[in-house]
C-alpha cells in the first residue's frame, strides 16, 4: 500500500497485520490520518479493533489534549477513531441477533453505548451530541444486584426497534432510576415499594422534561421487564406480570386480561411476603380464575394496609384487630355479600398461613358475617332507548352494529361479545345456534338464537375474510376485543346521536336483564331462564328480573277468574 511508504519501519513491526488492514480501511490511504492512529497503537496491546473500548478511546483523547491543534481538528480525529471501531465491528453482529448479558461487551464495568456490538445501532449513536451521555460507569453502584439488573435493562433497551431519538426517551430515565436507586440504597428494583417510587419523583425535580414525563414509565418498564427475563421468578416482586406464567386458557378473560398483581400498597415487609406466599398458591396451585385471583388479593389487601395503619403483623393479630376491622366495615357502603366476602377471604388467608406453620390468629368468621336478602336494581334498558338505538344503529361502525345486535339478541356478557369465535354460530336443520365459552363460569355453552343473526355474522365472516376459530371482533394485535374499548366506543356513538337512559348511555350487562325479564315475561320458568343466561342458580337469575307490573295485574286476573268467591273454606262449613 502506497500508505505504508511513509510510516517508519519500526512503527510497522509494533502493531499487527489485522490493526493496520482496519486503520486503512477507514483512512482510505491518507497518510495524515494513518500515521496517526499507527503511532498511537504501537504504545498500547490492541491487536485489533475488537479489542478497543471505553478506556482506550479516553487514551486517545488524552494524547489529543497534550497536541497542540484546533478544537475542529481534535473532534475530527475522535470522530475518525469511533468510525474505526465500529466499521470493523464483524457482521455477525449486525445479523438481528438479540443483545445479552451474557456477551463479552456487557460484561464490562463500563458500557459505552457507542461502540455497542451492532454496526447499526451504534452508528445511530454517532449523532448524539454529548458522547459522555452514552457512558455507563457501573464502577460506582455499590450493589452487584442492581448491576445485574441494569445489564438485563439495557440490553431490552437496545434490543427494541426503535430510531435514536426515541431510545432515548428510555436510555436517559434509566441512568436516572439506576442513579437513584444506588444513592437511597434500593439493591432490587422489583421491590421498590411506592414510597420509593414517589421519592424517585422528588428526585427528578431537577432532571430534564423528557425525563421527568418518562417516569413512571421507566419504573413499570424496569418492573415489567425484570419480572419476565430474569432466570428464576422473584417472588417478592412488589409487581407479578402474568405474561411471565403459562395459564390454562379457562383462567384467562380474553377481552379484559389480568396483566398483573399488585402488593406494591402494603408498606409492613412480612404481611406483604404473606399475601405473596398466599397468592404464590392461587397463581400456582388453585384452578382460580385471573380475575377471581385479583379480586382476592384486593380484599385480603384492604386488611392488610388497615394493618399497616396499626403498625401491626399479622402474626400478632388478635380477635379485637378483627372486630376493629368489622367495624370500619360495618359503616362503609358495602352491600351484605360483599361485606361477608371481607371476612370469608380474611379467614381463608389465615387457614393457609397456619397450613404453612406461621402461628396467628385463630377465628370463626360465623360470628361476624351478616344475613341479608340479595338487593335488585332495576337495570333494564327503556324500550324507548332501545328504539332509538336500534334506529341510529345504520350509522354506528359495522363492528359495534353486529355486537349490539349479538348483545341484544342474546343477553351473554360483555365479555363473551368480544371473545366470539369465527364459527360460534351455525345452523342444524330449521334449527339455529351459538356456542359460546363462559369465561366467568368457565364451560362453553350452546343456545338457540334468530335465524337472522346467524346470517348476519355469516355475512360479516365472509366480508372480513375471518377464518374458522380466529376472534370474530379483533384488536389491532389481532386478539380479543377489548370490553372497555367495546363501551367506550357504544358511548361515543350514542351520545354523539343523542341517545341517552337515565344517568348513563350504554352498559352492556343491562342486557343480560332485559333478555331475563322478557323471557321470564313471556312464559319461559326461571329454570329455562337461568340455563338460557349460564347462572350457577336460580337466585343468581331472579336477581336479573326486573319488576312486571303486567305479569302482576295477569296473574291476578287468572286467580280471580278461577275463584270467585272470597269465603275461605273453614267460613263455608260453618255456614252449614
């Protein structure tokens, strides 16, 4: 090479063959630049661009400091010798495969992002202005734990498909949390408890704007993120994301999921590793439902924080600790049922603690729970709102159309509108059905609908192009709709025609009781009523019929009719 003219004999037996074939390729033969970096690197043991990091670069500034040159020409030449290293990065590389721990570059102390292990991505960070932003000194974090952590996060980071400047929004509240988490002493970012995180928003003051904004997003990322990656589950997470387990299907509410489980409000650390040992069980052992599950922590948890107001644990719990608690209960507006649903779930986390040989409190929950009578509101829909829907229906988006008229027909759960499969609804003769899966009760049913629906959603199948046993209504992921998504977009379009009821414009399961009281109103046993709805009992299906003053005034027409006399029996004999 015409280069290698001009550089002395000894500087070229100093460094080796694959250094000098990298340095040209970037000099392109300029002498002045060649030279440069040869002289360089014969006082140092690189043997090849692979071997340059964090440390080497700042050598070069150094040397470039004690020179007496402009400023310009001194970025030129740094500029010069970050291209070096990042246009001899292999290509292997740069072949999509994702970013690890485990590799050589993250098992650094410090992690310069420029020279990360993808010709692209660190290309992207050429155009950041301050390149000491891009230096990760892990040196300083007194916890190997919290090292650990930053690793797993910056590598999710890096992995996402994402331009620079929408990196960023992630990269900069990181280095803040990480920051924060080392001065206050915090070694496991799964446990921040809230008061943790509310301090973590103080801290911020000062920060930028993009920062501040972005964080509580970076602490749900880190959470999130670390629940799911790491090797082992860490079950004292402050936050369980469901993502993480491989759930039955049955459990799963497919248009209203259950994407996590939150112990973050209980601030005593022992009552909170209970709820967890106790939830550990539900998730793992139980054949409960996600919700079901959620709405348990959720009681259990209402205790617990009244405990944290005590300053009590809950193996120091005593009979007067629950007639306390039943008393604050007793004067909150809660129905009977849930009231003794308080108690029943206190009881049961109490039988699982002993079960596990934590010694506490022994107590019979009978002499707390309340009698009562199932309440009944009245929540069928007005027949004149129902006109005026149906009228302005034409004008709704053709998904909420068919919805509405699958609700209205049928009366099944808001929630098994949006998890309707392509298929559900098919034809036997004269005869036609829909099968649908009670996520709730957790067994597919089949009932009788109009000839006209079936036809309808055929109709809307082959428009749609929907295959056999793919989500008949679909997000934009293709999965589930989702049920609030579905009542928001009922409310949007009714209120923008004008359709109102009352102090509200759309609730879904005000259907289940119109469909209930005209069937039971039309002559259908409550039997037929509450196999037609799925409920577990009768009692469950008297509380969706709604008072019927007609069948009243019928009813009594027929009694009369047949008994025209008042006189009772007893009265008639004595007559005699």
């Amino acid at each position: 090479m015409a280069v290698l003219k001009i550089v002395p004999k000894l500087y070229q037996e100093k460094i080796s063959e694959k250094l000098k074939e990298e340095i040209s390729l970037v000099t392109t033969g300029e002498a002045k630049y060649y030279n440069r970096l040869y002289k360089f690197f014969q006082y140092t043991d690189i043997q090849c661009t692979a071997d340059i990091n964090y440390e080497t670069r700042k050598m070069y500034m150094d040397s470039l400091e004690k020179e007496d040159i402009s400023e310009k020409y001194k970025a030129e030449l740094l500029s010069l010798f970050d291209r070096l290293k990042i246009e001899n990065m292999p290509n292997v590389y740069s072949q999509g495969k994702p970013f690890s721990v485990e590799q050589e570059f993250f098992k650094q102390d410090k992690l310069f992002l420029l020279y990360v292990p993808n010709k692209k991505k660190a290309q992207s960070f050429r155009q950041v202005v301050d390149k000491n932003d891009l230096l990760w000194d892990l040196t300083r974090i007194h916890s190997s734990q919290l090292v650990r952590q930053t690793k797993i996060l910056l590598c999710e980071i890096l992995n996402m498909d994402k331009v620079q400047r929408h990196r960023r929004y992630f990269l900069e509240p990181l280095k803040a949390l990480v920051r924060f988490c080392d001065k206050y002493g915090i070694d496991d970012i799964e446990e921040m408890e809230q008061a943790d995180e509310n301090r973590f928003y103080l801290y911020l003051n000062k920060e930028s704007e993009i920062i501040k904004k972005q964080a509580s997003k970076i602490v749900e990322f880190a959470r999130r993120t670390l629940f799911l990656t790491d090797s082992e589950i860490n079950w004292q997470a402050c936050i369980w994301y469901m993502d993480r387990f491989q759930f039955d299907k049955s459990r799963i509410n497919a248009s209203s999921p259950v994407k996590s489980l939150s112990f973050i409000n209980i601030y005593e650390k022992e009552n909170r590793w209970y709820l967890q040992l106790y939830a550990k069980y539900l998730v793992g052992i139980s054949d409960l439902s996600l919700s079901n599950i959620r709405n348990t922590i959720s009681f259990i948890s209402q205790f617990l924080k009244y405990l944290d107001g005590q300053s009590k644990k809950v193996t120091e719990l005593e009979i007067q600790d629950i007639a306390d608690y039943v008393s604050i209960l007793d004067v909150s507006d809660i129905k009977y049922s849930t009231f003794n649903r308080y108690i029943t779930h206190i009881h049961t986390f109490l039988q699982f603690l002993k079960m596990k040989n934590i010694e506490v409190l022994k107590f019979y929950p009978e002499r707390f729970l309340k009698k009562g009578f199932p309440e009944h509101n009245e929540r069928s829909v007005p027949e004149k709102t129902i006109a005026h829907l149906i009228k302005e229906l034409p004008a709704f988006p053709e998904h909420l159309q068919l919805m509405y008229l699958i609700l209205f027909c049928t009366g099944i759960r808001k929630s098994e509108v949006c998890t309707i499969k392509s298929g559900a609804f098919y034809s036997q003769g004269n005869e036609n059905w829909m099968r649908i899966y009670q996520s709730k009760m957790r067994r597919e049913k089949v009932i009788p609908v109009p000839s006209l629906l079936v036809g309808l959603v055929n109709d809307y199948e082959k428009k749609y192009g929907i295959k056999n046993g793919e989500y008949l209504f679909k997000n934009k992921k293709g999965g589930a709709f989702n049920g609030q998504t579905f009542s928001n977009q009922m409310i949007r379009e009714c209120k923008a025609r004008g359709i109102a009821c009352g102090d509200y414009i759309f609730r879904a399961h005000d259907y289940r009781h119109n469909l209930a009281t005209s069937m039971y109103g039309n002559g259908v046993s409550i039997q037929g009523v509450r196999d037609y709805l799925g409920h577990s009992s009768e009692n469950m299906t008297k509380q969706y019929i709604d008072f019927m003053p007609e069948r009243i005034v019928s009813a009594e027409d027929k009694y009369f009719s047949r008994n025209q006399s008042f006189k009772l029996k007893g009265v008639e004999d004595d007559e005699r």
